[in-house]
C-alpha cells in the first residue's frame, strides 16, 4: 500500500471547441482553442514548484498540448488509459441531442452504444491508480486528461466506482489533488481554477 503522502494531481486539459459547445469527445483528437492553450499556460505557475515523481498524459493531443503548455512535457509519459471515455456512437453530439432519443439517458448508468460503459472505464482507472502509487513509496504523480475520465478516476479513488464521478464536476485547465487523510482516500483539493 502506498504512504499516505501520496498524492495524484489531475489536471484536466484546456478548452476545445466541442467542450464549449457541450459535445461529447472521446477519442475525436481535437486541438487546443487558443483559450485553451491560454488556460494551459495559466497552470505552468501553480505547479512550476511542484516536484513529481512521474506525469502521465493521455496520447490525445489536447491533453499532450496541456502538458507541455503547463511545464510538464519534459517528464511526460503517455498513458493509453488516461484515453478519455469512448463515447461510441455519442461522439460529437451533445447530452440534449442523445436525450431527444433516449430521454432518461445517463452517461454514468448506461454507458455509450459501441463505446464503453463505467466497469470498463473503471479498470482503466484502477490500472492507473495502480501505476501511479507503484512510482515511489510516497508518490506525487500528475495525470493530464479528460474530464469524464477524471471524474471517474476520482470515484474510483474514494471507493465509489467510477459511477461516483456522477458527483464531480470538472471545468477546463482545473487542479485537483487526490491523496490521503491518515488511512482514508480523500479529496485535497478540487476543480480549482489557477486565475
């Protein structure tokens, strides 16, 4: 088991033009928005004195472009399991869109025809909890991703599953910091902007 020093800060990337417009992006590789780089660089100096001891970053490169703009490129691993969720056949279109079909559809409970539901997302998260806190025996590790999958990771860190990430909310180019109270998983800090 991990020291309860270890801590695992999420940074969610910054803004893209489907996550202004409330689109659902999965694997769709989107760039940055130039207010998306701009929030990437606004994180630089909240963690310019932040010693980690690993980064990971999912491949897509609005989350690779956040690292690098945040400072963080030089120790930067990429991690296939910090994909955002896979939205399937939802990808591109909006929670009202789906919901004009499926009128009580919720990511959280029924996952996503032709993408992923939350068990899957879940071992993704317990795949990466695991490899963060195999770092060092008191870990500080800083995962660069999506704001679905964060959500979930989160959840999964509290004991709730990744449905628990039904309860976070998580802006663009936000800190949030997972670790330890004594023995307890907890939240430190969460979905704090830098400005």
């Amino acid at each position: 088991m991990a020291a309860p020093s270890a801590e695992l800060w999420l940074l969610r990337h910054g803004a893209t033009e489907w996550a202004r417009n409330g689109r659902h992006t999965g694997r769709t590789d989107l760039p940055l928005l130039a207010e998306g780089e701009d929030e990437a660089r606004a994180l630089a100096p909240a963690l310019s004195g932040v010693l980690f001891d690993a980064v990971l970053v999912s491949p897509l490169q609005r989350a690779r472009r956040t690292a690098e703009l945040a400072g963080l490129s030089a120790a930067a691993v990429l991690c296939d399991d910090l994909l955002e969720w896979d939205y399937g056949a939802y990808e591109g279109i909006t929670t009202a869109q789906i919901r004009s079909a499926r009128p009580d559809w919720n990511l959280w409970r029924d996952g996503c025809p032709a993408g992923e539901v939350a068990a899957q997302v879940q071992q993704r998260c317990e795949t990466v909890i695991a490899r963060a806190l195999a770092v060092a025996a008191a870990p500080r590790v800083a995962l660069v991703a999506h704001g679905h999958l964060l959500r979930a990771l989160a959840g999964t860190w509290l004991g709730l599953g990744a449905t628990g990430g039904a309860l976070l909310t998580l802006s663009t180019a936000t800190i949030s910091v997972l670790g330890f109270e004594r023995e307890q998983r907890v939240i430190l800090r969460w979905n704090s902007p830098v400005a």
